[in-house]
C-alpha cells in the first residue's frame, strides 16, 4: 500500500486521531512473526543489561568499603544514590518520550548507561563515584518504564499480556544472572573490570537504532503523519515477507474522538486519568515497597536472628528471588485469561496472607521464613510484573510514557522507603511485626485494585484510553 493510498484509507482529513485509530486497527491484523520477537530482543536485551547494572554496586561494595575505608554512612550513600537517580530518570524520561520519542530516549538511556559504566572505572574517590552513580541511575530508571511502553505500542490486543511480559521477564532475569556472574567474576577481576564490562552492551543503542522502528502510534499522535505512514507500511510489508501470506484488511475504525487535551502532566491528573494514576501509582509503591522490604533484609534476619552462616543466609534469600521469578512466568504465561485486575487483586491478597502467616508465627525458624517469604514472593513478583504491563494500557498514547513513568517513580519510591521502614522496625528485634506490616502494606494493594482497577485484557490501546 502507497503512503497516499494509506493516507486515504486512513482518513487524514480527521487528523491524529483518525490516523492513530487506523494505525492501531493495522496492528490489531499483525500476526504474531518474527519480527515482533526480534524487535523484543532487542530492547529486551537492553533491559536485561540495565539490570545487570542496577544490582552491580550491591556486589562491589565489600570491595569499595576495604579501599576507600568507608564508613557506615557512606556506604549507605553509594548504595541509594543510584536509587535516587532512577527515581528522577523515571519521572522524567516519561514526559521526553513523549515528546521526542520511544526509541530515542531508550538509546539515550542505554549509551548514558554504558558511559557511566566505564567512567566508574577511573573513580578513585566515593565523591565521583556517586556523581557519576547518580547520572546512571537517570539513565536505568528512565529506560525500564519507557520501553514497557514502546513494547505495549507494537502489539496487537490479542494476547497482549503474555507477549508483553515474557519481554519484561529479562528484567527479573537480568538481576538474576548479573547476581550469579558478579558472585563468580567479581573475586576474580576486581570491581573495576565488572564495571568495564558493563560498559560493552552501550553498543546496543546502535542496534536498536538500525533494526528498531519508532512507534508509528507516537508518530501518528505527534502530527507526523507521513512518518507513521512510511513506519506502518515498512512493519506490513516485513511481516508479509516473513509469513509469505498477505495481511487481512483491518476493521473499520469507529470514528476518533479528537483528543480532550494537551498532554501533559494537566491531563495526567485530571478527569478519569486521575484515577488512574492514582491507582496505578499506589499498585506501585504498594508492590515495591513489600519486595524490597522482605528481600533487602532477608540475609540480615538468617544470619542475625537465626545464626545462619553467611553462604547458607545468601543460598535461603536467593531462593525466594527464585521463586518471585516463577510468579513472573506463571503470569506471564495466565494473565489474559484471568485478566490484569484480577491478577494483581489476588496476587496481592495472597502475597498479604502469606506474609501475616509468617508474621503472627513470629518467624519461629529459618526454614519456616524460607517457605513463608518464597511462597509470598511467587504471588507479589507476579503482581509487581503485571504492573508494567497494565500501566501502559491505561493512558493514551500522548501521555502514556508519562503514566508509565510515574508508575516507575512510584516503584523507585516504594524500593527506597520499604527497607527503610523495615530497618526500623527490625532495629527493635520485632521480627513478627516485621511481616505483619509488610502484610498489612499488601493488602492495602490489593483493596486499591479492588477498588479502583479497571480491566483491560483483550482491548485494544485506543479503546482502552482514547
């Protein structure tokens, strides 16, 4: 089909809107190809690496501490300060995105992202090292949301929820796997040659580049008509090759309804997008807060409380990773057929039962904190990787970067506060209370989604949020 042919079919005369209904409508006929699976490696494979960098400091900070003699409070400092970047990248990666684009601002990301690894191999003092730290955490918080989004933008309604987070399964498997290679490397090479190894996958920004088409959704919403046009007709004319069968004819589009704002931040939170966003971004914060508040502390309570030697106290929490892995597959592989509402309505409820078990037993024993803790982390690691599929399909494609990214500031947040609380808590030894606020936090996830979710499966984006 011809540009000016598509323009026609496509009804340019009702401006962006009509376009992005019609691009979405081409999408909703795209069979699942490869195309669509090379397209998520590739920014699977830069999220799977903005793991890898986020949980590297935690593995050279035994080091850092011995060579730089720091103290208690600088520790602390080298390991939140990436946190803290990550939460402004996230806040503000969402408004660029969707202002200059998806594609661009997860290149950004990633080649600021390797820079500032290899930079981290020159730093002699902790001043430097947190700069530059800080910069990289800009760059890891403002990808992840991002790319959650882009993905959402190129995958048709049909099965949405299983293609989006086998993709946001690298994350979770990134951090695995840079925990069981820093744990191997790291005595062998030394912090500074980890760090310049994370440098490396900066290359990918060039691939992503080449191989990875701007979203024809943003193209189109953006008033850049012909781009999308030229995008959209590219993306058909490679899925036809691979499948070597023609496309249907998209369904008729219902008439667009013109865009009732600006965008923007105004928009974010106002009308029914306020609702939204208030729900999703406590889901968030809720979420984050109970992961990282059970699995920050969770070798601390087995080596401390249980007098479990060091090995044994990282073998039991690593355990529970694990099995906070399985929930993500099990949703992965369940949520358009129960539904994202549903999903983390139950995830959550389950994950609060668990942990309150855990909690009015006191944590009577190590094994008994090992089951307790993994079986909650199955249903709360389900829930928090349903979120970055959800929040996508709640706003439209305007400010959807921008809803994404809240959402991801909220998770910096809940990541910063949840160890926290839990430190004080702890530091009176109430291991009991320990969980039963975890578990009272959860459930206040979960009548959050009961209240004020809406469900979204088998709907397309444009339906979803006009």
């Amino acid at each position: 089909m011809t540009i000016d042919a598509a323009r026609a079919a496509t009804g340019r005369g009702g401006g962006s809107a009509a376009l992005a209904a019609a691009i979405g409508a081409r999408f909703e006929r795209l069979p699942l190809c490869r195309w669509q699976v090379m397209v998520r490696l590739i920014v699977g494979a830069v999220t799977f690496f903005e793991a890898f960098d986020q949980l590297l400091i935690a593995y050279a900070l035994p080091e850092l501490r011995t060579e730089w003699n720091l103290d208690t409070t600088h520790t602390t400092a080298l390991m939140t300060v990436g946190s803290i970047g990550m939460l402004i990248g996230a806040l503000a990666s969402g408004r660029l995105a969707d202002r200059i684009g998806r594609v661009k601002v997860i290149g950004a990301c990633i080649a600021l992202s390797g820079l500032c690894s290899l930079a981290l191999t020159l730093c002699t003092s902790p001043g430097p090292f947190m700069a530059v730290r800080f910069v990289q955490g800009l760059a890891i918080g403002g990808e992840v949301p991002i790319a959650a989004t882009f993905i959402a933008e190129i995958t048709r309604a049909h099965r949405r929820g299983r293609f989006v987070l086998l993709y946001e399964l690298v994350f979770p498997a990134g951090l695995t796997a840079g925990a069981l290679l820093a744990s191997w490397l790291m005595p062998l090479l030394g912090w500074r040659w980890m760090f310049g190894l994370a440098a490396v996958p900066g290359v990918l920004c060039f691939a992503l580049a080449r191989y990875v088409p701007e979203s024809p959704r943003w193209l189109a919403d953006r008033g850049r008509h012909d781009e999308a046009l030229a995008t959209m007709a590219s993306i058909e004319e490679k899925v036809e090759k691979i499948t070597g069968a023609p496309l249907p004819e998209p369904e008729p589009t219902r008439p667009a309804r013109p865009a009732p704002g600006k965008g923007g931040l105004r928009e974010l939170l106002s009308g029914a997008y306020r609702t939204r966003t208030l729900v999703v971004g406590l889901l968030w914060f809720t979420g984050y807060f109970v992961n990282y508040g059970i699995t920050s502390w969770l070798p601390t309570i087995y080596k401390a409380r249980f007098h479990l030697d060091l090995s044994t106290a990282l073998l039991y929490s690593t355990v529970t990773s694990c099995a906070g892995l399985l929930g993500c597959l099990i949703v992965a592989l369940t949520v358009d057929r129960v539904g994202r509402r549903n999903t983390v309505i139950w995830s959550m409820t389950a994950a609060a039962l668990s942990l309150l078990a855990l909690g009015l037993a006191a944590g009577g024993s190590a094994a008994g904190v090992l089951v307790w803790t993994s079986l909650a982390a199955v249903f709360l690691f389900g829930a928090n990787i349903c979120l970055y599929l959800y929040t996508p399909e709640l706003f439209p494609t305007r400010i959807r970067a921008l809803g994404s990214s809240v959402g991801g500031a909220m998770n910096r947040l809940g990541v910063i506060l949840g160890p926290i609380v839990v430190g004080a808590i702890y530091a009176g030894r109430a291991i009991g209370t320990v969980f039963v606020t975890l578990a009272a936090v959860a459930l206040v996830g979960s009548l959050t989604a009961l209240a004020g979710a809406e469900e979204t499966s088998g709907r397309s984006l444009e339906d979803v949020a006009p």
